[in-house]
C-alpha cells in the first residue's frame, strides 16, 4: 500500500502543507451520496468522517498528500512561466497564504476564485485554446481522477 502522505510528484519538500485552512472541505461533498472520494474535497469518505478526531499528523498527511496530486493536475494542464505575477495577483485577490502555498496550489486557487486571462496570472496553457475556466475545470476533473485512483491502488475496492 503506499504512503498515504508521500502526496505525489511534485509535492513540494519541506513545505509545511497545515494549516493553510482547518480543513479540506469545500462545501461540496458528494460522499453523502455514495461516493468513496469526495468530489468536492477529494478526501476518502473514512477521512471526512474522522476528520476531527485525526491527530495533526494525520491532517498533514492528507494535506500533502492532497497537495501533492493537485500539484500534478495542475502540472498536466498548465506551466507557470512567472511565480511573481502569480502571487501578486493572488496577494491582490487576498488569497490566504498567497506567499507560502506551492505555486501549483496557489494557481488552482487562484484560477478558481476568480476567472482572469490565464497570461495575467503568468500561466501558460498545456493545450490551446483553453480559457480559464475550462482550465480550472479539467484540472479539477484530473484531481478527481488521480484521488480515485490513489484510492483504488490504496485500498481494495470492488467496482
């Protein structure tokens, strides 16, 4: 079984991955109807559920490892080309922890909270004629994916 917090490729090392906020949750949660990873989150339905009762390393385990298969979807989809106009604009837009998050994180999240020209942002696009939403969407869809699967090669599950 893997390391539940190895997180993925390019997990940032030595990057304090808690407290960026209480909790994982977005609000979202589609494991109330059935599903084994949370749409919204991507967290496993058992990781919801003990989530207040988990020590803190156990959170910082599924925030890296949450953080770490983010960084990858992100990477699939986009390259930041400049780090500084990035975390201007999401220091402008007062994202919380603008100046200490991955810059994959930090591109997601910024992408998500507010829909600008992906060139404003000092991001380039892995495939043309993608605007920002549609970017947001498929590197959202590619978390799912990949928090699926790290389920599933974590886990026995019968499909």
């Amino acid at each position: 079984m893997p390391d539940p917090g190895s997180g993925g490729d390019t997990a940032t090392a030595g990057a304090s991955t808690r407290p960026l906020r209480r909790t994982p949750c977005v609000g979202v949660c589609s494991t109330t109807y059935g599903d084994l990873v949370c749409r919204g989150c991507k967290r496993y339905a058992h990781e919801i559920v003990g989530w207040n009762a988990y020590s803190d390393d156990q959170r910082e385990r599924v925030w890296t490892r949450l953080n770490g298969l983010l960084a990858d979807s992100v990477c699939a989809h986009i390259d930041v080309v400049d780090e500084g106009k990035l975390r201007a604009v999401a220091t402008r837009l007062k994202l919380h922890n603008a100046a200490k998050l991955p810059v994959e994180v930090l591109a997601f999240r910024t992408l998500r909270t507010r829909s600008l020209p992906l060139e404003a942002l000092g991001l380039r696009p892995r495939h043309a004629g993608h605007s920002s939403i549609d970017t947001a969407r498929a590197i959202d869809t590619e978390f799912y994916v990949r928090s699926r699967a790290y389920y599933e090669a974590s886990f026995k599950t019968l499909t």
